[in-house]
C-alpha cells in the first residue's frame, strides 16, 4: 500500500481519510542525523528546525509518496505550504484547514474542509471515499488507539526503555495500520514480560514540543528518568481518547479531533491543563519535564503559565530549550541529574 | 547608516522635507488617548484590547473602545522602553525567541509604566484574531488568563498559494459565522445591542478613512516621492485604531491636500535633484530605530511605498445588508496585503514595482514575525528574476533593538545601494 505523506505539527490530520483513499498515512518527521540543506536554502536560521528538517525529508523523497497532505497547524509552519508548492515535487499537494475552534461555526467548517480532502483524494486517485471505508478506517484506528494505551500504560509499571515507547508512537505514524496493529500485540506480551520498573528511576510527565528522534530518550534514561506520561503528538494525544464509532462517519471524526486534548497550537491553555492536571490525578509521578525546541512559537508561549500553575501546585519541574540535534542534548544531562537529585530531597506533588 | 550620526557628516546631510502636517499627528493621538480617559471614567463604557487585522469598526459600534497593545508596543520603542520591557518578559520566563511587541506589552503591563512611554491598563475584555498570526491569540489568551478578563478570538482559515474561488467562500462563510458569534459575545458582556444606525455611520466613515489612504498612495506613485515609508509609518495610526471615527479623516483630508499641493510643484520629499533610488520596504519598520529611514536619505534612497502601511486600507464595498458587510469584513480580513500567500505576494509586489518606479525591495525578515518571514526568500528570487531589481532582505526585529546591528546593516544597505546604482547604468 502506497503511502501518502502528510505535514503536521500536532495531531490534526484525519488520518482515517487517508486510510479510506486506500493510502498508508506518512506523517513526516524528518531526519535529524541529516543535514537540512536544501531546504535551509528556503527557510532562515530562526525557522522552526524540526520543519526545516521535514521540508528536506520531503525534497529528499517526496516522489516515494503519492502525494502530500498539510495540516493546519502551528502558524509558523502553516505559511510552509507556500513554500513546499513552489519546491517540493509532488503529484498531489492539499491544504487541509483544521479550524483552531470547536464551537457550531467550526463543526461547520471543519465538515466542508472534510468533504473538501475526500473530493480532492477521490478526483486525483480515481477511488471512492465511502462511508463504509472510513468507518472502517476509524474502526482499524480506534484498535490502534487501544492497543497503545495499553502499551503506554505499562512505562509506569514496567522496565521500558524511553526509547520504546517513542519508536512504538513513530511506528504508529508512518507504517501501515494492519502490520502496527499485529505488531503491537506481540509488543504489549513482551512489554508484559519486562522486569518491574526499575527502583533506582524517576516517574516523570513530559510535555512541550514533539521528540521526534531516540538519542533523547536514551539521554533522559541515562539521567535516571523514565517518561511514564506526556502530553505530546508523537505520544499520548495521538490515543488519549477514541473516534466515536456510531455515528455519522464525518460527525465521529468531527467530534474526535476537536476533542483530543489541546497542543498548544489550539486554544484553549486551559484545556491543556485540563489534561495534563487529568494525567496528574491518573499517574503517580515524580516530577514533571517541559521541554521546547528552539524556535518552536506555541510552546514557549504555553510554557511560562503552564509551568507556573504546575508548580504552584508543588509538582517539581525543569523547563529545559532544547537544540533540533541529538549530541547538544549530552549538555543539558547534568541539569537533568541535578533536578533527579533534587527530586530526592523532597515529596511532590 | 552611522553616517547620519556623526557631526562632521552633518553639513552635507540631505535633510528629507516632511509634510506640513505631519506633526498634526498629535490630535488624532491626544484624542485617542482623551477618548480611553473618557471610557474608562464612565461605567457604561467598555474598553477591550484587539490586534492588528481585527475588524475594529465592530468595536465602535458598539461603543467599544480600542486599545492597542501593539501600538502601544510601537510607542515604547520608539520612546527607548521596549528593550528594558523585553528583558523584564524574559525575566518572567518568556523566551527570547518570542514575538518583541507580545514580550513588550507583558512587560509594559506588569512594570505599570504610564501610558507616554507605552503602558497599557487592564480592558474589560479581549477580542483577538489570528489573522495575522498566532502569536495574536496565544499573547491575548496568556494575558485575558491573567487579567481575568473575557477573551474571543475571530479564528480566520488560511488564504494559501492556489486556493480557489470555492474554497474562498467556505473560508468566508467560516468567519461569517464567527462574527455573529462575536456580536454575541460583545453583547452579552457589555449588554448592549446591534445599532443599525451606528453600524452605517462608522462603516461610512471607515470607508472614508481608508478611501482616503488609498488616494494618499496614489499620489505616492510621482516621482519625486512626495511622501515616504518615514512618514508613512508614523501617520498611519488612524488606520490602526479610528477606522470608524471622525478624528483621522480629517487628518489625512490635511495630508491628502498638502501631498497634492507638493506633487503639483513637482516637489518631492528629498531635495531636488536628491532623490535616487525609491525603495519598496516591506515589514514591520525598526519601531526603536525610526532613524533607519531617514538614513537612506543620505545615500538618494527614498521609501516610496510600503506593503505594510497599505495593509490597513482594504478597498471596502458599500453594502446594503448586514450579511453582506460581514461577508465583506470577512474576505477583507483575510485579503490584508501583509497576509499575502507567496503567490499574491509575488504578483502584488511585482505589479507594485511597476507602478511606484521601484529600484529596490528591502524585505524586512522580521525575527518576531515569522509568518510575515516565511517565503521571503523565494519572494527575493522571483522580483530579481521577472523584475530585474535588486532585493535586499535584513534579518532584524520590529521591537528589539538588540537584533539591530549597526555596522552590519550599514554595510548590507551600501552593498544594496551600490547594486541600484549599478542596475540603472544597464
């Protein structure tokens, strides 16, 4: 099954049409370990580096895809499709425009910009979209949902690599839905078998920008930190609720990607706090890492009142700005074992 | 640009002429700054913040005062604050990456510094739109959260390259819908009620102001320049705040006749024979730098027409209905020039070069406003290419004056002129 590539800074995309068109949903998350020439040919220093990384990913291979789908998302990025038109070689470039809101007046939108992607995949590909194949769709992706909130709810429990757990979340995004699914079946046994969480390790929540590659992952474990809960679209947003699977197809979508919980591309901040708050009451943790990209806009704006509600509620916490490379993230390890070690010294929460 | 600072410069210094009432700028602000005194007395009245593309005649129709954090950002660089109002945003944790006027006003809000130097006091509400960028609502949020004060954000669906026509009206009909919902919204926290009287009279005079700088930019198209981005950036504060309202219509009547009086002499805003090059600027100016366009007086350069300025005056249609008008409003708010997708902008940018004489573009790659900054620099290849015109982009910050680096910008600028007067000996 040909994979069809889609630009998405949260978890806006309904990947349940692309599924139904017939296609794999790509998400594009770029390659960290590769330089981001050409595309810094077309975007400056102080653009976001996780999109520059996708626009070279997408220069790169973009004609192994059928096409490509942009999400409505962070508005730095969102001025990107121009840009990708104009450089990026594609049979198939579409602007889906996911509303910021949710009231009556965004339902409406939403469901035209729906109908919009469906007659775009349906006159380019030749296919039908029916009702049928995107309940079945949702159907196949509320599995996947299920599945990895099982899996995820055994970080807290088990000894489960950081690492793991994000390369289960990318899988998820990138490879087709029937071959995740067999595979996380046999993940959740072997996860089932793993040693109990280790003893000498630190529960933490982490929210901020994505992690999109696992020499992060493995820096936190080597400071003696495991992420049992985030907040993040590589992570928990993509299963935190399900597609209603009674209705109306286009309604069920409608309902459910207005309702995952809240980037901080999408009002409001405090239904971010809402989950996360929810996260809080559900898992016993430790303390809690804010993490931002350089450059990323929406979280930096979110960080200052969301860290500081946190931690007038005593939970304990460390803000870290993160560079889009794996090796400048060794440096920021002391301050990560020096909070671990501080974490020590007191109760939380 | 340190040319125009050092004295032994200052004999040859080419002094631009500035229209005869320009400094009639203070009415329109005393009165503004007058009105917010007056609303803020009177419990009737009700004040709220808004943001740059929000439809601000709504506000005054239903008697609502406009107050302007990112004008009032504006005031504070100019008056040498922003920097130190930055730094104390900073301080509370903001990132030094984030947008200079949101990091201003924050910090202008929590010091409580006076009105003069760019303060700003607590609204009733906040009514914000994402039209120009997110940074719009996630500021407003942040500070209608810690105000305490209703929020309402118009969430305007993205004009892309190729967007068709169809498309364009499902994206009207989403804001439509909106503003019915903001009307609501406005009526329900001040308890008043649509006037369709009202409604008329400052659309009317909305139009009016608009229309007026429109035929401004018209006259802006003789060569000499009669009026230039210097003045321009400044007098355009009518647009910003008093669509709706008497007091700027009369101030651009003045501008009007005294640019119609200049170009008739054949005068220009340079000394004679002094003008050179006429310059294209797009972006936000140098608000703490303002002297950054009077400095390319000293090299012949002049600033004929600006993208930016000529955002706040959409061509508005006369409507009979209320749907009408707000499907008006609607397409106006997504159609605002500073918005442009980089197809519109390339067409619009390259027909503009035409029409104003254009020798150069300066594009301002504004660090705070990465929206505006994206595409910049296929912009820059497609106007040297269709239009065989030097374009220089500058990496810098609307409010920040640390982004502002002296001598790197002299240098990039003298590399630009150089590149003009090499283009006109072709």
């Amino acid at each position: 099954m040909k994979k069809l590539a889609y630009f998405d800074t949260s978890h806006e995309m309904p990947l349940e049409i692309i599924m139904a068109a017939g296609f794999t949903p790509f998400k594009i998350m770029g390659d960290v370990h590769k330089s981001n020439d050409p595309a810094d040919k077309y975007l400056s220093s102080f653009f976001c580096p996780a999109a520059s990384s996708w626009l070279a990913e997408a220069l790169a291979h973009s004609k192994e895809w059928a096409g490509i789908v942009f999400a409505q998302g962070c508005n730095n990025t969102n001025r990107h499709y121009d840009i990708w038109k104009v450089h990026v070689e594609t049979p198939f470039l579409h602007w889906f425009g996911a509303p910021m809101l949710e009231g009556d007046s965004a339902k409406k939108y939403y469901r035209v910009e729906l109908q919009r992607l469906i007659n775009a995949l349906e006159n380019k590909f030749g296919v039908k979209i029916t009702p049928e194949k995107i309940r079945e769709a949702i159907g196949k992706s509320n599995q996947i949902k299920k599945k990895m909130k099982q899996l995820s709810g055994l970080r807290s429990q088990k000894d489960i690599p950081n690492r793991d757990y994000l390369a289960a979340v990318i899988k998820c995004l990138t490879e087709p839905v029937d071959e995740v699914s067999a595979w996380l079946d046999s993940e959740i046994t072997r996860w089932n078998a793993k040693p109990a969480f280790p003893s000498g390790k630190k529960r933490l929540l982490l929210t901020g920008s994505d992690v999109t590659y696992p020499e992060w992952m493995d820096v936190l474990d080597d400071c003696g930190i495991r992420i049992v809960r985030d907040d993040l679209s590589v992570g928990e947003r993509l299963f935190a609720t399900q597609i209603p699977e009674s209705s109306d197809p286009l309604d069920a979508l409608i309902e459910y990607y207005m309702g995952i919980p809240k980037p901080a591309t999408r009002p409001t901040l405090k239904k971010r706090l809402d989950y996360l708050h929810q996260v809080l009451k559900d898992t016993k943790i430790d303390g809690v890492l804010s993490q931002n990209i350089k450059f990323c806009e929406p979280y930096a704006y979110d960080s200052v009142p969301v860290n500081n509600a946190l931690q007038a509620e005593g939970y304990k916490l460390i803000h870290l700005e993160r560079m889009y490379t794996p090796d400048a993230d060794q440096q920021l390890a002391n301050r990560l074992m020096a909070f671990v070690e501080m974490m020590d010294g007191g109760n939380n929460g | 640009m340190d040319k125009a600072k050092n004295p032994a410069d200052n004999a040859e210094r080419v002094m631009m002429t500035t229209l005869p009432h320009a400094q009639d700028l203070k009415w329109p602000m005393l009165w503004w700054i007058g009105m917010e005194k007056l609303y803020r007395t009177l419990p009737w009245k009700k004040t709220a913040w808004t943001c740059a593309a929000f439809p601000i005649e709504i506000m005054w129709i239903y008697d609502i005062f406009p107050d302007h954090p990112e004008n009032m950002a504006t005031v504070a660089a100019a008056r040498k604050q922003s920097q130190r109002l930055i730094e104390h945003a900073e301080g509370m944790g903001f990132s030094r990456d984030l947008c200079s006027y949101c990091k201003t006003n924050i910090g202008a809000y929590d010091t409580k510094i006076k009105k003069t130097l760019g303060g700003i006091s607590k609204p009733d509400m906040v009514l914000c739109t994402n039209a120009i960028c997110d940074t719009h609502w996630k500021w407003f949020q942040i500070m209608a959260d810690k105000m305490n004060v209703p929020f309402f954000m118009l969430d305007i669906p993205k004009w892309v390259s190729g967007t068709d026509e169809k498309t364009l009206e499902g994206n009207i009909d989403y804001v439509v819908n909106q503003l019915y919902d903001l009307m609501a919204f406005i009526e329900k926290h001040t308890g008043k009620k649509m006037s369709e009287k009202s409604m008329q009279k400052v659309l009317a005079r909305s139009m009016e102001l608009t229309n007026l700088w429109r035929e401004l930019y018209e006259h802006r198209k003789a060569v000499p320049s009669p009026y230039s981005g210097a003045e321009t950036s400044a007098s355009f504060f009518p647009l910003v705040v008093l669509p709706g309202v008497q007091v700027g219509i009369n101030f651009f009547k003045k501008i009007l006749a005294d640019i119609k009086n200049k170009t008739a002499k054949g005068e220009g805003t340079m000394p004679a024979g002094k003008e050179k090059y006429r310059v294209m600027w797009e972006g936000i100016p140098f608000w703490y730098r303002m002297r950054f366009m009077y400095d390319l007086a000293q090299y012949g350069a002049v600033i004929s027409f600006e993208p930016y300025t000529f955002s706040f005056a959409p061509l508005k249609k006369k409507c009979l209905t209320i749907d009408e008008t707000l499907r008006d409003v609607a397409k106006l708010i997504m159609d605002t020039p500073y918005g442009y997708n980089l197809e519109r902008r390339i067409e619009h940018f390259e027909k503009w070069i035409d029409e104003y004489k254009i020798d150069g573009v300066i594009l301002h790659e504004n660090m705070s406003c990465r929206p505006s900054s994206a595409g910049m620099i296929d912009l820059a290849e497609a106007i040297r290419k269709d239009k065989g015109v030097p374009v220089l982009i500058l990496q810098c910050d609307m409010n920040d004056p640390r982004a502002y680096s002296e001598g790197q910008i002299k240098t990039r600028v003298e590399g630009f002129i150089e590149l003009m007067e090499a283009n006109k000996k072709k």
